[in-house]
C-alpha cells in the first residue's frame, strides 16, 4: 500500500470479488484519497489492527460473513463511518443497510454515488469527532455533562457559571425564548454545594396571580375554595437546595412584593396561613423580558429588580453563535435517533448552507424540535435542501442573503472581522466547488491554495464535495 498524502483519507475496502475490488480501489483513488484493499471480512478486520481508515466500504454479499452481520461488525470495531456496497442498486438492501449501522449505500458501477458516499462519510466523521471533541472540552474545563459549544460567548457564559456556581449568590439568568436557560441553571446546581439537595423548577408565567402564589408558598387547608389540605409550595420544596424561578418577567407586582420579602428575610407564610415558615434555598431567576425596560414602566419592582440582579448571566440567541448549530444538530440528531430507534439523516452541504443561514427565533428548543421531525421523516436518509420547511429555504424569512455579512453588535471588532472572513471564505468555496463539479484539485487551483487546505476549510464549513458532483464542470474524473 502506498502512504497516502496529509491531504488525503485511508478508505479501507471490504470486497470479495477481485473485479470489483480493483474497480473500488480506482474510485477511491480518482477521489483522492488512498484505499487500503481486504478481499474477506477477516482480512479486513485484521487489518484493523495496524490501519486507522478514514471510512471503510464494504461489500454487502461477503463470502465470510453475512452483509448485515459484517456491517454492524465493521461499524463497531473500524471507529470510522462504514457505507454499504453492492454490485446493483436496491433499496430495500440500501434500506436494511443502514439498520445495521451504515451511514451510506452505493452501486459499485455508480462511481459518482460511491464517490459522493465516501466524502459524505468522511464528513460525518470529521462532524462526530469535532462533536465528542467539543463535549470532551467542555467537560474537562467545567465539568458540564449536559452543554456542548464552542461559541467564544457561550464560552464566557461557562466561565462565569464555574465562577458563581460553588456560592450561594442570586443568579439571574436572561435570554431570549429557547436559548437554554433552564440547563444554565442546572448547570449552577449541579456545581454548587447543594447539588446533593433537590433543584426545583418553577415557570412563573403559567399560574395566574392566586395560583402563582400557592405554587410557590404554599397553602393551608381552607385558604381558598378547593384546599382541601395543607401543600407545600416550591420554597418549601426547594428546602437546602436551588430553586428555579422560570419567567419571573411575568409576574405580578403583588406576587412580586411577596418575592421580595422571600428573598429578603428567606421566610414566608403559607397561602391562609400565620405561621412563619423559615426556608434556606438558593434563587436562580430566569426571564426573556427586558426587566430595566419593565422597570421603568412600571410593571416590575426595581428593588425586587437590584435583589435578583446579583449576578447576571446574559445567553446569546442561536442566530449570533452559528458555529454551534452543526455541534447542536449532530448532539439533537444523535440523542433522538437513539431514542427513537431510529438512524439520523445525512444532512446535504445545500441544506446545511439555508440551515446556517435561517434566523431560530426560536432559538435552540426550535432546533432540537427540527431535529426530531427530520429524523422521523428522513430515517437514514439524506436530507436535501427540498425537504426543509419554506421558513427555511425563503431567502427573506432566513434573514440573510447568500453572501451577506452578519454583524453582531455584541462582538469585538476583531470577533467580527474574523467571523465575516468566514462567511467570505465558505460562500467563496461553494461558488468554485459547484463550477468545478466539486472536483477537488480543480477547486484548489482555482481557489489558489493546496488541496490540504481545501480539504480542511470544507470540513470546516460543512461543505460535502459529493454534493457539488454532475455540476458543471464535472467530467466524472
């Protein structure tokens, strides 16, 4: 086997028949990469011993072992996306290919679709490893279970949830709808003190005022048509451990004085009651209201305001850290499918391209609530910019034009020069790949860089050069 260049893949080729063997090994190299052939499935789980392939293709009518059998063998054993080869297209055994762990399927006599296969499953490996790299990240620097990101602002907003976590300070925690608000402050509560004690979770803009207020203090029996016995309230719950105030905005000014003494004296009477009831929890506010404006007109308290303001947390939408939308995507997309049952969707460069684009003004609830309808109605299938909602792919509901620079306000300049550079680069690279039939050396000298670096900014921007094949320069090479 010849060593393969530092711009190139190891693609290690499972295939018994000697002719289609050699026909693999020319696809992949015209692809650019270098294969590494086995004529058995023993022959290639050997190999694995000393080989480290990018992705692996394997035959579906093995001599030694059964095509399914052999796929999920591969799947679990190669730590590399397995795509499922046959000598003719069927779908029923594409179908059944990626229930037993492919990522792709291909007619070996369709070079384009095995080419196309290989980048996309090189694509969803580099997505995975940067996927599990930022986890890992993220829990060796603030030992988070639950957050993944590798946004310069979402990192700010870890450092100072490691900060105030371990005291007892007042937390309030501001956003927009659905940009994780409620996982910032587990967050907290998992890295204080009291992450032995119960975290209690309470939306204040659900109850109108009276049932507010016995959610959250409690009543006694006959305080009120229906209180048949006494209940506790979240602060009683919430005892020794963190209370989650959730939309505090919404709140009355009546229940809003009672919070205030609360949080002042940290004792309350039940709803009817007389008896004070001493408490000791620690307040974590959440709100989507700008409460400086609510202020100032009068519909929120500004010493209720100052007490909760202890320690702010500001999250950004999702529309101003758009380099966490592949991560989350692949984070949503596997969560579900193994929830489900289910394989994830391969997400096409098109679609990628108006998912990055589209503005979420719902935030990172609406992109988790996508990635279920997508891995419901495009089970281990590509998902193509056509299958996206027209929200989506309208240029003008998206927010953005192709090309167009996203400033954000709450940026440096240099963030912002950095980020607009990027924008520049991957609409540049789309342009040639897509006049160069996404060929990948005609694209470099194009572009005027190496095919290395070519390589590493596709992978970058998500860009699948499979995707841009049959385009108009494609000569099929």
């Amino acid at each position: 086997m010849a060593v393969r260049s530092a711009d190139s893949a190891l693609v290690l080729v499972v295939e018994s028949a000697a002719d289609a063997r050699r026909q693999l090994d020319r696809i992949v190299r015209a692809a650019g990469h270098e294969a590494y052939l086995a004529g058995s499935a023993a022959e290639g789980l050997s190999a694995l011993q000393h080989v480290t392939p990018g992705v692996v293709l394997v035959d579906l009518d093995l001599a030694d072992m059964p095509g399914g059998r052999a796929l999920t063998v591969f799947a679990d054993r190669a730590g590399a996306p397995v795509v499922a080869v046959s000598e003719v297209a069927d779908p029923e055994r594409a179908i059944d290919a990626m229930r037993h762990g492919a990522v792709d399927f291909a007619a070996i006599s369709d070079r384009r679709r095995v080419m196309g296969a290989i980048e996309r499953a090189l694509q969803e490996g580099t997505s995975r490893h940067s996927l599990d790299s930022a986890q890992q990240a993220v829990r060796d620097s603030y030992g988070f279970k639950h957050l993944v990101s590798q946004s310069p602002r979402m990192l700010e907003v870890f450092d100072k949830v490691q900060a105030v976590a371990s005291t007892d300070a007042t937390v309030l925690v501001r956003g927009e709808t659905g940009t994780g608000k409620e996982l910032i402050a587990r967050a907290i509560h998992e890295r204080s003190k009291r992450r032995t004690q119960p975290m209690i979770s309470v939306n204040c803009g659900a109850f109108t005022e009276s049932l507010l207020e016995s959610e959250l203090f409690g009543h006694e029996k006959g305080s009120f048509t229906g209180a048949s016995g006494r209940r506790e309230g979240v602060f009683e719950m919430a005892h020794g451990g963190t209370l989650f105030l959730d939309e505090l905005g919404e709140t009355t000014l009546n229940v809003q004085v009672n919070l205030l003494r609360v949080l002042e004296e940290f004792r309350f009477r039940r709803v009817g009651g007389r008896d004070l009831v001493d408490v000791d929890v620690r307040i974590v506010a959440a709100t989507n209201v700008r409460l400086e404006e609510a202020v100032s007109e009068g519909r929120f308290r500004q010493d209720l305001f100052y007490r909760l303001n202890v320690f702010p947390i500001e999250l950004p939408p999702l529309r101003e850290r758009s380099e966490d939308i592949p991560l989350l995507m692949r984070h949503f997309l596997d969560e579900i499918s193994e929830e489900y049952e289910l394989d994830p969707p391969v997400v096409s460069a098109e679609a990628l391209d108006a998912i990055l684009r589209y503005r979420w003004p719902g935030n990172v609830r609406q992109l988790r609530a996508m990635c279920e309808r997508w891995v419901i109605v495009r089970p281990g299938q590509r998902l193509e910019r056509e299958h996206l909602p027209s929200s989506m792919t309208d240029i003008r509901a998206a927010g953005t034009m192709p090309g167009t620079m996203a400033i954000d306000d709450h940026q440096t300049l240099k963030d912002n020069t950095t980020r607009v550079v990027e924008q520049l680069e991957r609409a540049y690279l789309y342009r040639q790949l897509r006049r160069n039939g996404g060929h990948l050396q005609r694209t470099a000298d194009a572009a005027g860089i190496t095919r290395r670096t070519l390589y590493t900014k596709m992978k970058q921007y998500g860009l699948d050069a499979g995707d841009f094949r049959g385009g108009p320069a494609d000569g099929g090479s």
